[in-house]
C-alpha cells in the first residue's frame, strides 16, 4: 500500500514536468514563430519599398513625374531617412504611434540638398494577421498539451507499475520470503536492470541464509549425540555441588541443543500444525503452571480457540520464562477473548527489539539479564505458523512498539484467529 501510493506521486510528477516541458516548449516556438512572422513581414516590406523606390527614381529621373505612390520630402518621413547625401537608396522601419506600422525607402535625387523621393509601405493589413497567427499558435499549444498530459500520465503509470514489482518484491524479501522474485521485466532500460540485480541478489541471499539454517541445524544435530551422552556420564559422577553444577550446565546446553533444532525446523518449513478447539484460558494455566515459575494467571473471558495446544504452550511458556529472566516480578498474565498477553515489571523491551523484533544470539539491553535470545525468536516462529500475532511493546508507551525500556516492564500480547 505504501509503494501504491509513491507508485501515484510518481505519475503525476511525471504528468507535470511532462506537461511543463511541454507549456514550455510551445511557449518559446510560438515566441519564436511570432519574432521570425514579424520580422520577415518587415524585410519583405523594406524590400518591396526598396524596389519600388528604384523603378520610382527611374521614371522620376525620365520624365519629372512621380509614380508609385512616390514622393517628395514626404511629411511623415523618418528623419534618418532624410540625412544620407550619398545618393543611396536607404530604409526603416516605422512604428511610430499613429502613423501605423510602415516600411519606408528613400533616396535623393540629386546632390546634397535635392528633394528625397520616398515610398511608404503600409504593414497595417499584413501585421494584423499575426494575433491570429498567435491565437492559432496558442491552440495547437493547448491540443498537444491536452495529448501530452495523458500520455505521460499512460507512460509513468507503465513505468511507476515495473518499478511497483521491483518493490514489492524487495519488501517481501526483506520480510522473509527468499522466494520472491520480480521475474522478467519487459525492456532494456535502467528499471530492467534494477529488476534483474534484485532477483540476483534475493538467489545469493537465500543461498547464504540456506547454507547458515542447514549450517545450524547440522551442528544442532551433532551435538545431540555428544550432549546426551555427557548427560549419561553425569549420572556416574559421585553425589554433591560438583555433580549438581555440571548437570545444570549440561541441562541448559541440551536446552540450547532443541532450541536451534526447533528454529532450523521452522525456518525449513518442515512444521505443521495439528488443530484443535481448546480451552484458551485451562491451556495457558497449564502452560504457565509447567514452566515452574509463578506467574499470576487471569482470564477475563473464557474462550475457546482452534489452535495447535502444544505449540501453544511453547509460545506461552517461552513468554513467561523471558519474562522472569530478563524482567522483574510480578509478572501477569491476562487471558482475554482470545487474546494472550504476559507483562512483567522489569526495565522493559529495549528500543532495538521494539523496532527490528527478536533476533537469535541477541538479547538486547544489558538490563534485561543474560541468554542466547532464542526464546522469543522461537515464539515468533510458532506464532507465523498459527496464524497468530505476537507483538511487543513497554507498558506506558501507549502499546506504541517504538521508544526505549519503559518503567512499567514488558509487554508482549499475543493475539490468536477467532
């Protein structure tokens, strides 16, 4: 939903600078198409008042007699038309006000100080049709733009779609699914390449991550063997703190040993639910009642759900022993509808759990005690493969899953389908 909606902005900041471009193309060629009617209806008037000047002076120099509408010292005549003594024919252009748009060519004839025959012709009726020519202009402007427009916005709908793909197939990698991938993108341009260079880059991340889950789950299973026999060999060890002490420890590095077994089989996908409708709240009493650990255990309305139970309970216990590990007592638990959530009254969640969620090997902040940080990263697991919700947040932070360890502890609340 995201990307739909940069996926619109994109198109239409495409349809404005292609509709722009296009404003500002028709304005410079209509700019243009303007100066260059204008001036070469002036050099085309200049030359006919040049030419007809010359044929003027001939029969004026024959017979005495004016022709052409030529004249002599015209009243209306430019004043640096009257000035050359040289003899020859000059022009100018004339826009005085009132006199009209004119082009005028003069020539004396005879020495300095003989009359000046001059012709005028008048640019009134030529120049009149250039605002038509510019209200033409200005029309064929708007029809291109009215095709630009939807054209552009047809293009960047095309290209804002493949770049969508490419999106979209980033977020669902980077959500998980290393088997996403954009698939061929039509063209050979640069949205193309990126399509290919993200597909390249999902095949060689899902390599690495396969080769690290079947790295930890082929160690996980050598380990088995040894560890259950140390675990055998404790037995023979004499009675005291000593013998204790080593099967704690034993104890805990088979613990260790499941741990990375069960998360090499959720991330093979190799785990399937068994459902069955249960008692929502006997089950989470139960499950709090075996890890060992007194938690407070209410429900304030009994539901029953269609869950798998026993992974239920790893989710459940995995909740409250996190929280008796890394928090402070009391911790409660609430059952509400089919809404599970397990707080405790420690320093709270820190602010990278919040907002990356729970990673394998990483406990976060140095308050919230000592572990390998498989616990809740288990929780995850079984929660996706429910169908449940399991969210993370500090109470006083307003259920919010940003900001730092809250003084109110930690809240994680797991919500299971009807």
């Amino acid at each position: 939903m995201r990307w739909r909606g940069r996926g619109r902005g994109l198109r239409w900041r495409i349809a404005a600078l292609a509709a722009g471009t296009a404003c500002l193309v028709a304005v410079v060629l209509g700019a243009l198409v303007h100066l260059w009617t204008v001036e070469d209806i002036r050099s085309r008037g200049e030359a006919r008042a040049f030419n007809t000047v010359y044929s003027a002076m001939d029969v004026y120099r024959r017979t005495g007699a004016l022709s052409d509408g030529a004249a002599l010292d015209p009243p209306g005549l430019p004043e640096r038309l009257r000035g050359p003594d040289d003899g020859d024919r000059h022009t100018a252009y004339d826009d005085r006000v009132g006199a009209g748009p004119s082009a005028w060519a003069a020539q004396r004839t005879g020495g300095p100080g003989s009359p000046v025959l001059a012709v005028q012709v008048n640019l009134g009726p030529e120049l009149s049709n250039v605002p038509r020519l510019d209200a033409a202009m200005a029309v064929a402007a708007l029809l291109a733009l009215a095709v630009a427009v939807p054209a552009s916005v047809y293009g960047a709908g095309l290209l804002a779609r493949r770049l969508g793909r490419v999106a979209e197939t980033a977020t669902r990698i980077s959500a998980g699914d290393l088997d996403a991938r954009t698939g061929p993108v039509a063209g050979r341009d640069e949205v193309a390449a990126i399509a290919a260079t993200v597909d390249a880059m999902a095949d060689s991340l899902a390599r690495r991550l396969r080769g690290e889950r079947q790295f930890t789950a082929d160690v996980a299973h050598e380990l088995r063997t040894p560890v259950g026999g140390l675990l055998a060999a404790a037995d023979l060890l004499p009675e005291g703190e000593t013998e204790d002490l080593i099967r704690a420890r034993i104890r805990d590095l088979r613990g260790l040993v499941e741990d990375l077994l069960e998360i090499s089989r959720l991330d093979a996908g190799a785990e399937q639910p068994v459902r069955v409708r249960v008692p929502l709240g006997e089950v989470v009493r139960e499950a709090v009642a075996r890890t060992g650990f007194g938690a407070e255990v209410s429900v304030r309305d009994a539901a029953s759900v269609e869950t798998d139970p026993r992974r239920l309970e790893r989710i459940v216990a995995n909740l409250v022993v996190n929280a008796h590990r890394h928090g402070a007592r009391p911790v409660l638990v609430t059952v509400d509808g089919p809404t599970v959530e397990v707080r405790d009254h420690g320093p709270g969640f820190p602010a990278e759990l919040l907002r990356d969620g729970p990673r394998r090997f990483r406990t976060g902040a140095a308050g919230r005690g000592a572990g390998h940080g498989l616990g809740l990263t288990i929780a995850v697991g079984q929660a996706r493969l429910l169908g449940a919700e399991l969210g993370f947040a500090n109470a006083g932070d307003d259920g919010a899953g940003g900001g730092g360890a809250g003084a109110g502890g930690a809240v994680a609340t797991l919500r299971l389908p009807g």
